[in-house]
C-alpha cells in the first residue's frame, strides 16, 4: 500500500535576529500515494531543505508532516521507513555492491536467508546483479547511482526520496537513467518525492512538479500542464525557453478570445476562464514558446511581420532570432523550426511573417 504524504504549514528558519533566513516558507501540499513528485526550482529555493525536512534529516520550525495522518514531524529518520539516494552516491568503498545494499537489511537485524533474497531482487530491479561482488571504485558513475537505488530500494521504504540523483552522470547517462528511475518506482508502486534543477528531467519523468522560489511553491500541476499554462512569468520562464511580448487588451472575440494590441500588431490570445476578468486598455505579458511560432511569407494575412536576423541550423532544428515588427529597435523573439527549410536560411530571405495559434499565447499579469 503507498503512502499519502501531507505538509501542512511547514517552515524553515536558520540563524537569528539580523541573520535569520527563511529557507522553507509556510508549504501546504499533499503527495498522493505512488506519485512521482518533482521539486524543482533555482538553487538556494529552499528543495533539499523541504526534502531533508521529510526525510527527518532537519527539524521544521513550524508545521507538520504526516505520512497516512500519521504525525511524523518529530519522528527521527530510522523509524520512518524512507529510503534516501542522495547525489554523491555516498557507498561504502570498503565494501561490495552486495553489502552495501544489505547494509540497511543489517541494520534492521533481518534475518540472512530473507536479506540475501531482498538484496538480489533489488540488484536484478536495478540490472546490476551481476556486478554483486565487485567494489564501488569498479564501477562507473551510472552503475554506482543504480547501486545507491538498489540500497534505497532493498528496505522497502514506505517513501523513496531522492536528491538530485543524476547531476553528477553524463548527459546522455542521465537521460537513459531517467527512464529506468520511472519505471522502477511506478513498478514498486512507491511514492517518492524528488529534487532537481533539472527541467527536462523533471518534464520527463515526473507525475506531479511543484516549482519553488524562495522558500515557496509558486505552482503545481502535471509536466504539461506547467509548460503550457504557466500562471506567471517566473513559471514560463524557469520551465523551458519562452518569449515575453508585452500587449494591451483590446476587446473579447467570441467566448474564450481577446484581440490583444502589440507593438508589431493585432494577435488572438485563448483563455481558460472569463473574458470579463480583463478590461479594454488593460495592460498584459504574452507567454510564447519559440516552438508554437510558425514562420510563413511575409505577406500572409493574419501575422505580425518580422525580420531574421540569424539561424542556427541543428540538423532537426532550426533556431531563429526574429525582430518583430518592422522597427529597427525591436524586440527580438526566439523561434524553433522543426525540419526547417531551405528558404527560412537563406541569408536572401530575412522579411518573414509569424503566425500563432491563439492556444498558444499565455496571458499572464504584468510583472509576475
């Protein structure tokens, strides 16, 4: 059965008087049993406190939290059966892969038939059994954070936390793992909570993200509800590359629609809730990715007119650096073509149109 995790007003401070620092700011959020769930922010956001906080490893200053409506706040790290897999792997060098997944088994007193068969199944989850009798200074980075897992894993915690596991492997290491990471967590129907600064690991793997700043939440939801309905700048910002166009509110088109005014021109923005939240004249930040910009003839009706100033050719891709509008000081959007053609790197076609699906435009509140 997984475990339902409840943080309810949970606050960190360190130091005091003049030197107080707030890390973890007053955090109410629940993690639903079996969720991946992701902490993603900047560093100095205050994750690893709130992960650390979880795990028992650091007093709250104030809140609770509770595993199941079990309070657990004061409960000290070895009675509340998490598993931990921090970023330096932190093995036993002395010992075999063997033992140092046994070695919470041992710990525990768990009986020596049932640990040689727990440590073998969590070897074979994590494909090293055969690597059981080698020494960690034998392995490579990615087989010793499979090692840590397999460690983490092996006491069948009630909780899996995770602590920027990847940062220290290879590009392409990390995305082969993160795969691999999934799968075994949903397989073992574990809920486990995990902190990065990383993206696309966390687009790629999570159920769930809470993007934090400065000791807060600034919002939740699934991978893609986050990239493309950002409730404000620092969201769209921090979750991907986008590009910011001011623009003012001119009047609603049909039920979820504004024409929106920029300084290029007219553009059809959609929105979730009630067009009568925005008043004419009122003044709005244009959240658009550089991928939902498509470039089309200059003349075309329907699209605010721009001028190329440089592409890089990626093979797939093309990235595109477009002056919007037709003055010589504007403001200069990143577009992402995706099989990009010929035209479109042509040093002899710099005047191209820009079309956006009205879907595509995320309004958020001026200086969010």
């Amino acid at each position: 059965m997984s475990t339902r995790i409840q943080l309810t007003g949970i606050t960190k401070t360190f130091g005091s008087g003049s030197a107080k620092a707030t890390a973890v700011d007053h955090i109410t959020t629940a993690i639903e049993p079996g969720e991946l769930f992701f902490l993603l922010g900047p560093s100095g956001c205050g994750k690893t406190t709130l992960l650390r906080m979880i795990a028992g490893f650091i007093e709250p200053t104030s809140g609770t939290i509770a595993f199941d409506n079990k309070d657990v706040t004061n409960t000290p790290p070895n009675k509340r059966n998490t598993g931990m897999v921090f970023q330096s792997y932190a093995l036993w060098p002395h010992m075999t892969v063997e033992q140092n997944v046994a070695f919470g088994l041992n710990v525990r007193k768990t009986p020596a038939a049932a640990r040689d068969r727990a440590v073998r199944e969590a070897l074979e989850a994590v494909q090293m059994g055969e690597y059981a009798k080698r020494k960690p200074n034998q392995l490579s980075g990615g087989q010793q954070q499979r090692v840590a897992l397999a460690r983490a894993l092996v006491i069948r915690p009630d909780v899996l936390l995770l602590d920027e596991p990847l940062s220290n492997l290879d590009a392409k290491l990390r995305t082969d793992l993160r795969s691999e990471i999934r799968k075994i967590c949903k397989s073992a129907g574990l809920t486990t909570v995990y902190v990065t600064h990383d993206q696309k690991e966390a687009l790629s793997m999570a159920d769930r993200i809470a993007i934090m700043k400065g000791g807060q939440i600034q919002q939740i939801g699934t991978p893609q509800d986050l990239y493309r309905n950002p409730q404000s700048q620092f969201v769209a910002s921090f979750l991907g590359e986008t590009n910011f166009v001011e623009a003012k509110v001119l009047e609603p088109d049909g039920v979820n629609r504004l024409t929106l005014e920029t300084a290029a021109g007219k553009v059809l923005a959609s929105i979730a809730g009630d067009t009568a939240a925005y008043s004419k004249g009122q003044r709005v930040m244009c959240s658009i990715r550089p991928e939902s910009i498509k470039l089309v003839e200059a003349a075309a009706t329907g699209t605010l007119p721009g001028k190329r100033l440089e592409s890089v050719y990626l093979g797939e891709i093309a990235q595109h650096q477009v002056r919007l509008g037709e003055q010589t000081m504007g403001q200069v959007l990143a577009v992402s073509e995706l099989n990009p053609t010929a035209e479109h790197l042509s040093t002899s076609t710099t005047q191209v149109g820009m079309r956006i699906d009205p879907c595509d435009i995320v309004i958020l509140p001026m200086g969010s």
